[in-house]
C-alpha cells in the first residue's frame, strides 16, 4: 500500500513558491490571451485539479485503481513528479520576466530558445503536465487519469493563444524555431 500521500504535495509547494517569487521580476504587459480564453483554461485546470484533490471524485469508476498500489510504484510516481516540477521551475527561471499567468506579449519581450526551451517550445507546461502524471501514477485512481487528459487540453488553449503571439512578434524567427522544436515533448510533440 502506498504511503505518506502529503509527500506529493511537496513539488506542488516548490512550483508554488517558485511562481510567487518570481512573479515580481515580470515585464509590463502589452498585449495578452482573451478573457474568454482565460477563463476557459482556467475552468479546465480548476476541474483537473479538483478531480486529484479532493476524496468526493473517488466515488465510482473515477476511484478505482488502475494501478496497483505499492511503494515502488508510489515512489515512481512521486520521483516523476518532481522531475516535472523540477523542469517546469527551471523553464521559468530561464523565461525570467517574459513570464506571464496568461499567453501575453511583454514590453521587450525576447524569444528564449535555450536551456528547456531548446528541448520543447512550452516547456513549463511539459513539467507541468509531467509533474500531474507523476501525482497521478502515485494516487493510482482514474480520476488523475481524466484529470490529466482535461489539464492537458488547458494547455494546449493556452498554447495555441501564446503561439499566435509569437507569430506575431517574431514573425521572422519563430517559425524555424517551430520547425526545430516540438511544442510539448522533445522530438515527439
């Protein structure tokens, strides 16, 4: 049986302290996602989220196991989570204050292309998405299977508003790089 469920809340924890700090040091926004946009990927990850958090959603075929429940595969879980977590903070230090909550173009945003951004074009979201799994591999329940399918949808809203805006900003040099580089997973998506 697995166990110290609160120990999954720890990459969660360091991704929220991460996000508060460095959310000082952002750009001024100039130009950003549509409200509706906003609001319909903050509705999905709510839902996703909702579906890992809280026990009422282990009711039904969304609390059985698909997995079994043992250390090894808690532990697993729990190391993927933290890889992501550990990868979704290293793509946002390295974006530094072109950093927004919402697809947003800031005043002299730059185009990063190095560090995670060289292995997938929205690398926070690979860690996210990642670090979900991994919590989801933990718990076992189908109802983190489901709620990864909706988190993954939220980002991929999201990142057809943030590709529009680097079109549009880097007319030029965003396309070769989305030749180069996958959005999501490196060589795969």
């Amino acid at each position: 049986m697995a166990s110290h469920p609160s120990l999954l809340l720890y990459p969660w924890l360091a991704l929220g302290l991460v996000w508060l700090t460095a959310a000082a040091g952002k750009k001024a926004v100039l130009q950003r996602q549509s409200a509706s946009h906003r609001l319909l990927h903050l509705a999905l990850a709510a839902l996703a989220f909702a579906l890992l958090a809280y026990p009422r959603f282990q009711r039904g075929w969304l609390g059985t196991h698909f997995v079994a429940q043992t250390q090894a595969v808690y532990l697993s879980g729990f190391g993927i989570s933290v890889a992501g977590a550990l990868f979704a903070i290293w793509a946002r230090l390295k974006l530094g204050g072109n950093w927004s909550g919402r697809p947003s173009l800031m005043a002299g945003h730059e185009l990063i292309t190095s560090g995670p951004y060289a292995l997938a074009r929205h690398p926070i979201y690979t860690g996210l998405v990642l670090a979900f799994a991994g919590t989801v591999l933990a718990l076992g329940e189908w109802r983190g299977v489901l709620g990864v399918l909706i988190v993954l949808l939220a980002f991929l809203i999201k990142i057809r508003d943030e590709e529009q805006l680097m079109l549009q900003a880097f007319p030029d040099v965003y396309p070769q790089y989305r030749r180069r580089v996958k959005a999501l997973i490196p060589g795969v998506l």
